[in-house]
C-alpha cells in the first residue's frame, strides 16, 4: 500500500491584509470592522426617523423661534439698563461664565474620563495587540472638538443674554470654546497619566474663581464697590484669554495624543459601563436614574462610611436620619449657600422678573441631593409601605430638613428683591422684596419634591404612538418634571400679579405631592380595604 506524500499549501499572505505585514494587525481596519458590526445592518437611518416625526420637528422649529425672539427680548432689555453697575456687570459676566464653563468641563471630565471605551472593545479591541493611540486618537478629537462646540454655544447665549455688542460676543464664545476644549485635552493627558490631584485643585481654584465674579458682581451692583470697566479692554482681555487657550489647547491635545498609548484598559471601560448606563436612562427621559447612577458610582468610590445610632421614634426619627446624612454630605450645604447669590446676580443685569423663575431653577438643582430619601421611598413602594405611616405623613417627615433649607435660602436672598432695583426703599417695597424672595425660594423647593418624587414611565399601559415610534404615556413629561411647578408658581410674578397668587399655587402644589399625587392604583386599594 502506497502512502501519498502530504502535500503544503503554499504560503500566501492573507487576501484582507492587503499591503500590510503577515499577523500585523489595522487598527483602522478593525474599528471600521467593528462600525460595520453596530450600524451596517440598521434598517432605518436618523434622517428616516426626523422624516417620519415631521411634526414634531415642525413643533421644535416653532419653540425655537419663539426661544430665539424671548432671548433676543432678554438681550433689549438687557441692554436698555446703561448705568454704571450694570455696565459693569455685563463686563463681570463673560468671566464668570468662562469660569462656570471650565468647571463643568473639568467636572464632567473627571467622571467619565474624558476618553472612554465600551466593554466590548475593551474586550475586543483593547486587549489585542494593537496600537492603543491609533484606536482612541479620533476618539480624543471627538471629544474635545465637541466640547468645544458646546462652551462656544452656551457662551454665545450667556453673552448675547447681557446685552454686548456683536462683536464682543463672537470674541468670547470663542474664547469659552477654546478654554472649554483645552481643559478637556488636559483632562485627558492626565487620564493617561493616572492623575488626579491636578484636576481636582483646579475644580477648586475654578469654583472660587466663579464665586469670587459672582460676589464682585453683586457688590459693584449694590453700590458697595466702585469699578469702571472700559468694554474695549474688556474685548482685548478676551483676546488675550482666546491666545492663551489656543497655546493651551494645542499643548494639552499633543501630549494627551502622545501618551494613548499608555492609558489602562480598565480606565477606558469604566467611563464607557457610566455612559451606557446613562444613554439607557437618557433612552427612557429619566434624569432621576441618570443622577443616581452618578450618586452609585460616587458612594462606591468612597467605600464606606460610619454608621450612626437612630433616635427617637415615629417621623421623628425619619427627621433625625435626613440631619445625620446632611453632617455627613455638608457639601451639598455649601452649594446651597452660594446659589443665594443668583438672584443678586440676575438682578444686577437688569433681567427683572426673569429672576424668580431663573433663580428657583438653579436652586431646584441644588435642592435636589436632600431629597435622596424621598426618592428612594418613592420608587421603592415595598420599603415606603413598612412605615407605620400614610404616604402624606412619610413624605411630610422627609421634607422637613430641606424646607429649613429652602427658608434659610430665602432669608439669604431675599435682600437682593430689596437692595437692587428699586430706587427707594419704603414698606411696601421691602414687603414685595421679601415675598419675591420666599417665592422663589418656596418654587424651587417645591418643584425639588416634584423632581425627586414623580414616578417612572409605566411601560405596562397602552403605548401612545408618535412618529418617533410607540411611547408609553408620561415619558415626554419627565423632560419638563419640576420646570412646569416653577413656571405656575412663578407665573404670576412674570406679569405682576401678587406674590399671594403665587404662594396659594405653591401650597397647592405642595399638598399635592406630599400626599404622593393622584395614584389610581392606590384609591383603589384603598376602596377595597374599606370595603371589608
């Protein structure tokens, strides 16, 4: 029997390989590879989706114009206040806004990344032997040129709001896009080089920065400081701001570009587990599950904390718990304390009855970290219904500590109601003050437990359709939960009608959400036990 020889194969090089070396892989090739995998077998396209929901563009469309012609009101009126405090104010304002603008860059950088990864390339791609900088380079240009857009964008509404010339306002949204970008490029060259210490004094530095505007801002409006700011100056200085960015940006993007290659895997997947379970809760409009995925991974950076005793018994106890966990969070306390100066601020712009409504928006985000128990009971009817106690009863006992607060706010605030504005100060003037203080503050807190307490989208109900697809009821009414309790509270102030129209909504609205708003499900309940 006769044993046929074993015949090679000839060694060829790959057909896909093309130019490349034998066992060398592309990194081009594998993430065009890996885009062909996620998008190449869609069925519909974005531009499908606008198409088939042309109403609802053709109703963005309308609000935006009427955005635009409210801004450009805003802008009039703004500019129609010529004195020497808000010439100066308007002057303040661009440098409290490019300070506000870094801090958010910084703040966001630091808890995402800024260059991120998801799981499965950091499964698939990230753990191969490729070229880690050439995977991630477009990547970290995505990131800062989008971040640049967007400090140039909100600096071109903040500046063109105060009322500055064209000219003025192109030059600084330029220059808080280029500051914005080129903190995010060196937000990621110290992601490469497993730092944080760096970021976190100038998140510091930056936050004082802003603070210190801000109060300069409200003393030269109140009088008690004099300073003549030239607005030619003031372009040139923004000039000045512009160049220095410019250097900075290009500096930071090469030395984070060169270091690509040396940052962590687990680094990268670890800002992209965070995003894609943000983009899960953005898909469903819930911004209360994109905060508490934040607060998650807050609480598990910490590790642990000290556990204290309870005291005493009944709602009583439920109050000692909210003072315990504002001993042990006070940051939240500070935040608190220095968004009183918003109306100061507001006010010495000339926005005039802009200011409740703005004001009580700002301070309805600070407000919404002591609310954590309420919302936690809240989504958690099993834990709410071991409580001794009816919903209005356990509701009243965690919104104690915060209505202190917001009363504490309001005695800080209110002052700026009496102090900036009007030209004399007598009786009826400091009562309309005050009352437009505890308002703002009362419209703010309010629409905190609206914000904290309002209930997931039911997926169980009938879907709605829209041209975007089916839609359970309520999911578009989360984007607006707590701004349309500040627009009804402070709606009567925008036309002038008196503080007590306001403050009866407000009660209103409170008894509402303290007794867990109109829950079918629950009347019900309670019919059938009364029944028994």
């Amino acid at each position: 029997m006769v044993v046929p020889a074993v015949v090679w194969e000839q060694a060829v090089p790959f057909g896909d390989v093309e130019d490349f070396e034998v066992g060398v892989a592309d990194e081009r090739q594998l993430t065009l590879l890996m885009k062909d995998w996620r998008k190449g077998r869609a069925t519909r396209t974005i531009w499908d989706m606008i198409t088939d929901g042309y109403v609802t563009v053709f109703s963005l469309v309308v609000i935006v114009a009427m955005v635009v012609s409210g801004i450009m009101s805003v802008q009039q009126s703004a500019a129609g206040c010529t004195d020497a405090g808000c010439e100066t104010a308007r002057g303040l304002l661009p440098w409290m806004s490019l300070a506000t603008v870094v801090l958010v860059a910084i703040m966001v950088s630091r808890i995402f990344g800024p260059v991120i990864a998801s799981a499965a390339e950091g499964f698939w791609l990230l753990d191969a032997p490729v070229r880690r900088g050439r995977l991630l380079n477009r990547r970290l240009w995505a990131v800062v040129i989008g971040a640049g857009l967007l400090g140039f964008l909100l600096g071109g509404l903040v500046t063109t709001l105060t009322g500055l010339t064209p000219q003025a306002v192109v030059i600084w949204a330029a220059a808080l896009g280029v500051a914005t970008a080129a903190v995010v490029a060196f937000a990621a060259a110290e992601q490469t080089a497993e730092r944080t210490v760096i970021l976190a004094a100038l998140q510091g530095l930056t936050g004082i920065a802003a603070l210190g505007v801000l109060g300069l801002m409200v003393a030269i409006s109140s009088g008690w400081l004099t300073i003549n700011f030239d607005p030619a100056v003031n372009e040139r200085l923004a000039l000045v701001v512009l160049g220095v960015s410019v250097v900075a940006l290009v500096a930071a993007a090469i030395v984070a570009g060169l270091r690509l290659d040396y940052v962590r895997r687990a680094r990268l997947v670890s800002g992209g587990d965070l995003l894609s379970g943000m983009q899960g809760a953005a898909f469903a409009m819930d911004f209360g599950l994109m905060r508490d995925i934040l607060v998650e991974r807050r609480w598990l950076a910490k590790g642990h904390v000290h556990p204290a005793s309870g005291r005493s018994t009944g709602r009583a106890t439920l109050v000692w718990r909210e003072i315990d966990r504002l001993i042990r969070n006070p940051r939240g306390l500070l935040v608190l304390l220095a968004s009183a100066v918003v109306p100061y601020a507001l006010l010495s712009l000339g926005l005039g009855n802009l200011t409740p409504a703005i004001s009580a928006i700002v301070l309805m985000f600070v407000m919404v970290p002591f609310f954590d128990s309420l919302r936690v009971l809240t989504r958690t009817r099993g834990l709410a219904r071991a409580f001794p106690m009816s919903t209005s009863e356990l509701n009243g006992a965690l919104t104690i500590i915060p209505a202190g607060l917001a009363v504490i706010w309001a005695l800080a605030a209110s002052p700026a109601f009496v102090l900036i504005g009007p030209d004399s100060v007598d009786l009826a003037a400091l009562g309309t003050g005050l009352a437009h203080g505890f308002v703002t503050a009362i419209a703010g807190y309010v629409a905190a437990i609206r914000w904290a307490s309002a209930k997931s989208a039911d997926y169980s109900m009938p879907m709605v359709a829209t041209g975007f697809g089916a839609m359970p009821p309520g999911l578009a009414l989360n984007l607006i939960r707590g701004f349309d309790v500040i627009a009804l509270i402070t709606l009567p102030l925008l036309v002038g009608w008196s503080p007590l129209i306001s403050l009866a909504i407000a009660a209103i609205a409170y008894m509402v959400l303290r007794s867990g708003g109109f829950n079918t499900q629950e009347l019900m309940e309670r019919n059938e036990e009364a029944k028994r």
